[in-house]
C-alpha cells in the first residue's frame, strides 16, 4: 500500500529490514524513531548451571552483541550494551562503561574453567527460551552458536508470544499472582525479553521490570541492597544525588 502511494506511513516486517534500506526509492524515506529501551537475556539464577555466577559470566563474556547488530538483525540504529539503562536517560553510562561484562571467548572460557567446566567436562545443555515474533529465530541461532563456541552446550525452545509469556509467568512465584512454580522449579537457563521505557527515567526499567519482586523478573534474583537503594531513589529530590544512586 505504501509503494502504491495509498498510505503515507507503515511500518515494515522485520525481514524486510535489509530490502528497505536498500530499495531505491524507499530507503531515503525511511525514518527511524528512538524508543529507549533494552533487549536482553535473563538468566535463572536458581536452577541448572547457570546458578552458578561464574557461568553467568562465561555467557556474558561470550555473545558478541555488536555482530548481533551487524550481521544477524543488520539493523545499524541500535546500540550495543554492557549496562541496563539507555543512553540519554539520568543514570546512564556513557561510552564504554567500567560494568558488565564485554565480548570475549578467552575470558568465557576462563569463567567456565572457575565454575569447573571444560573442553572434557561441559556444563549441562542450558535451555535458551525465546518468542518466535520477528527476527528472534536468527537471533538466537546466533547466540546459541556463540555459546556453543566457547564450550556451552545450548538448547533452543521457541514458541508463539503468548504462550512463551505464559511459561515465564507461571514460572514467577511468589511475584506473579497464580503462579506456582518458583524459577528452580522451571528448566529454562535463560530467557529473551525487551522492555521499553514508558518514562524517560531509569525506574520505568530498573524498579519496574527488575525489582527482585517485579512481576517481570523472571531470574529468581534477590537483592536486599538493590531494593534498599530503590527505595532511596524514590525520595530522593536532588538530581545529582538521584542519578548517582
């Protein structure tokens, strides 16, 4: 309907990212709107082998996130990440920040060698979840590589939206009303989910989605500490202050 000049605004599906920036005639009207937000992987912290921090960090340490960008989802406008909050939001971290863990095998590999795995001795297949819509598929085939390549062993599972969020929720007990299952309970290693913003300020994200008795929080995490500075942040009124915390 577009190409025909019937509407003056569409959206496209994602697999025709690469053919829309590169159709004469289309590319110089495409326009790329700024949603701050995050995609990321949570990790059970509570069941399999990724209960161990050390595995944790061996996955962090070996997805290549700007090749994600680059060459599986070929989508330019989005910025690879080692922190939580998007640049342009107060707390923010600018350039290449000093936490998280950046793209690096050796270091994987190291971190996996701590946790008392090896080339000999690899951990338990972790089950990667994810949602079928839009280009996830690739994605993940390229993540669950990337895993692979340093020595974790990685199943697949897709489903529809709908169903795959069901599964998370019924796995989020006490945090999810009806939920019977805690995150030990559940086989799921890690799992795919976005948020974003609906504010233009860190607690849309960090207290919403990642509080440890958010409702989207699907880790099994618990932190005293963080829930103490949450709560701090909320009162406090001086914005220096606020964004340092």
């Amino acid at each position: 309907l577009y190409r025909r000049g019937e509407l003056l605004v569409a959206s496209f599906p994602a697999d025709q990212t690469v053919q829309i920036q590169t159709e004469a005639g289309i590319r110089d009207e495409l326009q790329i709107l700024v949603q701050p937000g995050v995609s990321y992987l949570g990790l059970n912290t509570l069941s399999g082998p990724t209960s161990d921090v050390n595995v944790r960090r061996a996955i962090a340490s070996a997805i290549d996130r700007q090749a994600l960008i680059d060459t599986v989802l070929q989508q330019p406008w989005h910025v690879s990440t080692q922190s939580l909050i998007p640049p342009g939001i107060i707390g923010a971290q600018e350039g290449p920040p000093d936490v998280g863990y950046a793209y690096d095998p050796e270091a994987a590999r190291a971190f996996l060698a701590e946790a008392g795995y090896g080339p000999d001795n690899p951990p338990d297949p972790i089950d990667l979840w994810y949602n079928r819509e839009g280009n996830n598929a690739l994605l993940f085939a390229a993540i669950g590589e990337m895993l692979e390549q340093v020595g974790i062993p990685v199943r697949l599972t897709s489903s529809n939206w709908n169903v795959y969020l069901s599964s998370l929720e019924a796995c989020n007990a006490p945090n999810q009303q009806g939920a019977e299952k805690t995150p030990a309970d559940c086989p799921y290693g890690a799992y795919r989910m976005g948020w974003v913003l609906d504010y233009a300020d860190p607690a849309s994200l960090l207290d919403v989605v990642f509080h440890p008795a958010s409702a989207f929080q699907y880790t099994g995490w618990k932190s005293d500490e963080y829930g103490t500075i949450l709560e701090q942040t909320r009162t406090e009124q001086d914005p220096e202050a606020r964004a340092a915390l």
